[in-house]
C-alpha cells in the first residue's frame, strides 16, 4: 500500500508528532463525535491513538493519515493493513474537517480509498461505529457499510461492527 496513492484529490501522507497542532485542531471541533466517545480528545490521546495498535498487528501495519487540501489538513484515517485477515483493511477512525463537512469529501475519500484497495486485491473494509451516533451511523450506511454484528471495542461499550465487500 502507497499512502500517497490513496487519494486522487486530495494529499495524503503520514502524519507524525509534528502535525499534532493541526490534528488536535480539526478533531476538537468535532463535538459530537466525543459526546458519543469520551474522553474529549487533547494532543496527548493523538499521540496515543498514533501508535495504538490492533490486537497482533505491528506498527508497519498501521497508517495514520492525513487529507490534505491547498495544504490544509482536511480528514484524518486511522487505517490498519489486514485486520482482522491479510486481505481486510481495518479503519479505527476517520474525521473530517468540520469546515468541509456535508460535501460529499468524506464520501469522495472512501469510495477512492475501496477502489484502490479492491485493484490491490483486498477482499473488504472494515470499520465498528458507536451505537446511537447518528453522523457516524448515517455516513457509513450510505457508504455502503454492512453491519455484521453488535460488539465492544476499546473506544466504547456499543459498537456496531461493519463491512463493506470490495
Ligand atoms: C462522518 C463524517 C466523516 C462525514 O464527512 P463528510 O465530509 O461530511 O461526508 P459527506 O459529505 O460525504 O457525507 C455527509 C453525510 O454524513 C452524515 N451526517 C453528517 N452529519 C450528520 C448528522 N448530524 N446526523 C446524521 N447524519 C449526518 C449524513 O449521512 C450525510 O449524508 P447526506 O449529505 O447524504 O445527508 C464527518 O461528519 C465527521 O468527521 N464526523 C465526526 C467523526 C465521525 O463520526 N467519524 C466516523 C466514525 S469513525
């Protein structure tokens, strides 16, 4: 997987502890989405959630990114290279910037992420959004997320896991 390869639009690369300033910036705006998953983010669980991995996953497998626009940063993804099997790419998050919101970006990043994922041979997407979250809920379902099963994760006590075959 090419990081820069995975947007036709936007830039995408790696985002390291330098970028934590314009990181804490676009996901501390987004209210709503700590409402339904505490605590509140702060620079500290950025650097964190930088390096949280997957149970038997290791770093070379994890792929914090950045979206960048006219070089501003405008969507992060938390995406991890086949999880929970070799030919699933697991997102552990995805914001997008408050200001660009209700575009169709968000849309637009995961419909080019699946199709160059699907030429690279991977059989499907997977991701788990808090139950209840209407934004989190409504956007994956009209990104053609499945559910497949009601569990708990590390980030909430409800999740709904979901799949989207490539
Ligand atoms: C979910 C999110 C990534 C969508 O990004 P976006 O750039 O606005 O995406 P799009 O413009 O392609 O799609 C917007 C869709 O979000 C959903 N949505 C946004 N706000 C909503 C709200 N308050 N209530 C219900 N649905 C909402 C709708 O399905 C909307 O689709 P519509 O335009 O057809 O009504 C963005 O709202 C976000 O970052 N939210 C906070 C983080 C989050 O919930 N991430 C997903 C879970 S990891």
């Amino acid at each position: 997987m090419q990081v820069e390869l995975l947007s036709d639009k936007y830039k995408a690369h790696i985002l390291t502890n330098k970028n934590v300033d314009e990181i804490y910036d676009l996901l501390s705006k987004n209210i709503l989405y700590y409402e339904y998953c505490p605590p509140f983010v702060t620079r500290q669980t950025i650097q964190e959630d930088m390096r949280i991995l997957p149970p038997g996953k290791v770093i070379e497998d994890k792929y914090y990114i950045g979206f960048c626009q006219d070089g501003k940063l405008i969507a992060v993804m938390d995406l991890n290279d086949g999880y929970p099997e070799k030919l699933i790419v697991y997102i552990g998050f995805f914001m997008t910037d408050i200001s660009v919101q209700g575009r169709g970006i968000g849309t637009e990043i995961i419909d080019y992420l699946c199709r160059y994922l699907s030429g690279l041979g991977y059989e499907s997407v997977r991701l788990a959004w808090v139950k209840g979250n209407p934004q989190s809920e409504h956007f994956w379902l009209k990104n053609g997320f499945t559910p497949l099963m009601e569990t708990t994760s590390n980030v909430a006590e409800e999740v709904i896991l979901a799949e989207r075959i490539l």
